[in-house]
C-alpha cells in the first residue's frame, strides 16, 4: 500500500519544540501543558470530514496554584480544531475561547460535534456535571 505525508499545520503553531527532559516531575507537566502540540485526530462520517485537535503554546506565568494533572486530563487552556475534508486537504480551522471547553472530552454525532462545556479553570466548574456544546459544522 501507499502511505502519504500530508502537512495539516494550524495557523496557530508557528513551530513545536523539542526539549530535553531534564525537570523534576511539575516542571515537566508543566513544560508539556504550555508547549504547542497537536492532539487527536477524529472522523465525521455524518459530513464526512476529520477534526484534528491543535494546542498553541501558552505561558502559565508561574501560576503555582494551576492542578496541571487535571488540566491534562480534561483539555488545556487553549485549542483550535482543524477541519479536513475527506482527503485531507484542509478547509477550516477554529481557535475556541480560553476556559470555557474541555478538548478531551468529545464526540461525533448526527447533530454535529458535541464538546464538554465543563472546563475546570471556569468559575462555576461542577465536577459532578457532564455537560455539551453542539457544533454545525457551516459553509463560510
């Protein structure tokens, strides 16, 4: 079989890097939640299209009081998801508000992409509470 790169990049990662890992064990989740990277990859059937989670760098400002191991379970700060459609080529890309939804927690249905709209850094954060946004996916 043939195997292909095909460069899916976000408009919001100019570069990744690529650190030793020297650190006691904070500072390496730490340097791993504010570096950028891409995350995963989903398949729409309904509309036949792929999401691929994107996370820009952020900067913490030594935010001690931050629970990384939380926010590495349930999604970082910021993310964008890039659009593509069934070959890959991609066709759009959108940067969500910081705090408000959680990257991880996810899923494809008829109705359009549902995303936890639970985030733990929000204010009025419900840990008991699992609760969604529907996205449409819509022509520009």
């Amino acid at each position: 079989k043939k195997i292909r790169k095909i460069p899916v990049k976000s408009k919001y990662i100019s570069h990744l890097k690529i650190e030793k890992r020297n650190e006691d064990m904070f500072a390496g989740i730490r340097r791993e939640f504010e570096t950028a990277n891409y995350g995963n990859l989903y398949y729409d059937k309904y509309r036949k299209v792929y999401y691929r989670m994107a996370y820009p760098e952020i900067n913490l400002d030594n935010n001690k009081s931050v629970n990384y191991m939380r926010l590495t379970c349930l999604g970082r700060i910021k993310f964008s998801i890039i659009i593509m459609d069934e070959h890959f080529n991609i066709i759009g890309e959108t940067l969500f508000p910081e705090y408000q939804y959680c990257p991880t927690v996810l899923f494809v249905h008829k109705d359009g992409l549902y995303i936890c709209n639970n985030h733990p850094m929000e204010a009025g954060f419900d840990e008991n509470v699992l609760s969604f946004s529907c996205f449409e996916l819509v022509k520009k």
